[in-house]
C-alpha cells in the first residue's frame, strides 16, 4: 500500500468531512449541470482555488463554501480555463455558495 504524505492525508480527511457535510445538505448530484453533465456519476468536489492556493491554510480543502459537487464532466469544464474564465466561475461559487 502507497503511504501518504501530508497532503494526502488531508485530502482524505476533506473528503471524508465534505462527504458528510454534502449529504447533510442533501447535495448528492451534479450542482453545475453543464452540456454533457452525467448528474450522478463519478462525482468529486470541485475547488474555487487551484490547490496551491490552500497550501497556507490546508484546513479550507475540507471547507463546504470552497467546493461544490460535479460530475467528472462538469468538474472538467470548471476547471478548464479555455472553457470557464475564473470570473465565470467566482460567479458559479457566489450563486451556489450564498
């Protein structure tokens, strides 16, 4: 078995909590709904910020504000600047994340 470092260790542990705060909320598919969203498969949380950017406070990984849940699909096009501006996607954020 692959030992994990401190990063991962603290993923683990966001998705753990996240898991747990998601469904609490009742948010079990796909929040973004873009063309090709596959709604309830291969979901994962989506990140405002590039993970580098939590690197000073590895707490916020697990954050339910900093994250939304996507499909594999829509996490792609989140994430892809030729196909979401950062803007876009600030206001995706402020509109789910109220």
């Amino acid at each position: 078995m692959k030992k994990l470092g401190k990063i991962g260790q603290i993923n683990v542990w966001a998705n753990k909590r996240l898991k747990i705060i998601y469904e609490s909320e009742g948010i079990m598919t796909c929040e973004l709904g873009f063309r090709g969203c596959t709604k309830d498969y291969a979901l994962s949380f989506c990140h405002k910020e590039r993970r580098e950017a939590y690197r000073s406070n590895l707490s916020l990984l697990g954050a339910f504000e900093e994250t939304l849940l996507g499909c594999l699909n829509c996490h792609t096009i989140l994430d892809d600047r030729s196909q979401t501006t950062e803007a876009e996607k600030n206001d995706i954020f402020k509109r789910l994340r109220k």
